[in-house]
C-alpha cells in the first residue's frame, strides 16, 4: 500500500515537472533540446505519409462505397469484428428491374427483349463492381488501415515517449544551472550540484535511448513506402480488370443490341412516308481514336444493293496506306474482319463506297475490316 501511494506521488511530480518545463518553453523561459536536423526531416516525412495515408484511403473507400450510410454500417462491423452482410450493387439492383419490367410488359416485344438483354448485361456489371470492390479492400484498403492502426500508433507512441524523455532532460538541465549558481554564491560545495549532475547523466542516457528507438522506426517509413507502393500497383491492377470486364460486356450488348437493330428499326419510322436520312458521322478515315470506343453499326461497306465487296481482291489504293497503332484489343465479329491486338501496328486504307467509321486493316497475309476507333493513326 504504502509502496503504492510512493509510486503514485513520484509519477505525480514527474508529470508536474514536465508540465512545468513545456510551459516555460511555450513562454520562451527554459532552454529546449533541439532534435537533428535528420531527425526533424524523418518526423516530418512521416506525418506526411501518415496525413496523405488518411486521406487516400478515405476517398477509396468513397469511390468504392459511394453511399455514406453503407460506409458507416461497414465500419461499425469491422469494429465489432463481424462479417460485413453481402450487399447488392446498383447496378445488380438496376438488372433486377429491367428483368421485371420486361416480364410485365412483355418479354416477347421488341422493347421487352432488349430490356432482358440490358439486364443481363448490368447483372453482368454488377458482379464485376462486387468482384472489384472486394479485390481492392483486400489488396489497398486493408494495408492501409494496417498501417494507420498498426504502425503509426507504435510510432506516436514511442514519439510521445520521446517528447517525455526530451522535457525530462531540460529539466534536470535546469536544475543543474540552479544549482551551479546557488552553489558560487555560497562559495561552498553544494551536494545539490552532484545530485543534479547524476540525474542529468541519467537523464541524457534515456533520452539517446528513447531517440535511437523512435529514429529507426521512423526510418522504416521507407519500407512502408515500398509496401503501399506495392499495394498501389495491385488496386491499379485490379482497376484495370474491372474497367476492362465492364467494356467486354458493354460491347457484347452493343454487339446484341446492334444485330437486332435492323429488325426493330427497318430504316423508317413509324408515320413517316420518306426513308430515314443516314447517319451523319464525324469521324474522318484520318480521326484519331476516342478515348473510349465504339464500334460502328452496320457493315461498314457499302450498301446491301451495291455489289459486295470481296476481301481477297481488294488492293491499297494508288493513295497508298498509313500505318496505325491498335488502342484496345477488338475481337472480329465476321470473316471480314480483322481482330486486332492492343499496341500492335497494322497497315489501313480506305477504299470507295466504305462507311467512314470502318477502314481495311492488314496485318501479314491477314486483311479485313477494322474500326477507326481502336485506332491511333500514325503520320
């Protein structure tokens, strides 16, 4: 008991001693041990990676997690160490609609059918999305918050030792200057001064200590660069594939939707007596590509009335041809045309009577039809 209120006593005039030395410091009245200026670089760059570390994966979690109540019910669940319910996607929920709507308003009309074949695509969209947030919680969101909850906490910890140790240096330097000077003017040897010396040693021993800790934890900031690095080029990855499975559907339904585009609307529209003017295009055989593509409807040549165009024979015209860059991988619909690889180069030309938005692409003995838009053309 006794042992225990000594122990008590003794914390509670450290902690008043350490209050006592910040205060004085904050008023400029007590000297301050002045880190390197090594050390000072080390602290700053790790607030730096702690601060942006936040901010980072706050906004991951937003663009993954758009809907802040769904945010909040996922972070109660991991605080509580439970599994966080499977929720649907928009766009799951989107792909149940359309299914619905289609079979109330008929799964036979052309409107009916379509709404089917959407659906099944956003359902398709909607896996993809779970796929994708799943993969990059797992591979960005979980290190991060690692490092958050994990190491920053023993690096604060052990900084705020240091700033303990730090206040309790300068203080028993104080008390050493004191005694010194109470010393010369009772021009007697004073036992304060030997015992203020020894806590100094003490001390300064503690404090190097404390220091040579808290610097090679700091330094290990590096290797949590390295690892969030790692972490960064596995959520790109993982980005890519889902964009990429979201254009593979999207252009299989462009595909489904372009076919049956012919049969639902037969080149009139309905109460018009005059045929329905062509598209116009403003894509030219010398536009470059789009950023995102789409694949021309239609045959690309020239209409069903004019003579078909036969792959085999057709020549590069007296023009000459260009050389181009594929963009995305296309894979051909038909025989005549071409399947293209990304960052492969191929030779295009156009020919009389072709659609605009289409161009012959030749790549070894392989010729047929390519879309302008997979395709950087090169001068």
């Amino acid at each position: 008991m006794d042992f225990n209120m000594k122990k008590l006593a003794s914390d509670a005039g450290i902690f008043f001693t350490r209050a006592v030395q910040f205060t004085e410091e904050k008023f400029g009245q007590a000297e301050k041990t002045e880190l390197d200026a090594h050390f000072e670089n080390l602290l700053a760059r790790a607030d730096s990676t702690k601060n942006w570390t936040e901010r980072i994966l706050r906004q991951t979690e937003v663009l993954l997690q758009p809907n802040p109540s769904a945010r909040v019910e996922e972070f109660l669940y991991e605080k509580l160490d439970r599994k966080v319910p499977s929720r649907v996607t928009n766009g799951e929920l989107l792909a149940q609609y359309m299914a619905e709507a289609a079979s109330e308003l008929g799964p036979g009309t052309p409107y009916g059918k379509t709404l089917i074949k959407v659906s099944e695509a956003e359902k398709r969209l909607g896996a993809a999305e779970r796929d994708f947030i799943h993969t990059a919680s797992l591979s960005f969101l979980t290190p991060l918050r690692n490092f958050l909850e994990g190491d920053w906490k023993t690096i604060s910890k052990e900084r705020r030792l240091l700033q303990n140790r730090r206040l309790d240096l300068d203080a028993c330097k104080a008390r050493l200057k004191k005694a010194k000077a109470a010393e010369a003017k009772a021009t007697l040897w004073n036992d304060e001064v030997d015992k203020a010396e020894q806590e100094l040693r003490v001390a300064q021993t503690e404090f190097d200590r404390q220091a040579e800790v808290t610097r090679l934890l700091l330094e290990g900031i590096s290797s949590t660069h390295v690892n969030h690095l790692r972490c960064l080029h596995e959520f790109v990855k993982s980005q890519t594939t889902y964009y990429a499975q979201c254009y593979r559907h999207m252009l299989d339904l462009q595909k489904q939707l372009g076919s049956s585009q012919g049969t639902i609307f037969p080149g009139t529209f309905v109460g018009t007596t005059e045929p329905a003017s062509p598209p116009l295009s403003s894509t030219s055989p010398t536009t470059t590509a789009a950023t995102m593509p789409v694949v021309p409807t239609g045959t690309g040549l020239a209409p069903p009335e004019e003579t078909a165009l036969c792959l085999e024979e057709v020549a590069p015209p007296a023009s000459g041809t260009r050389k181009a860059r594929v963009l995305y991988d296309y894979e051909a619909a038909d025989s005549s045309e071409l399947a293209l690889l990304a960052d492969e180069l191929i030779t295009v030309y156009s020919l009389p009577g072709m659609d605009p938005d289409w161009l012959i692409g030749e790549r070894g003995n392989k010729k047929g039809k390519v879309p302008v838009t997979y395709l950087e053309l090169l001068s």
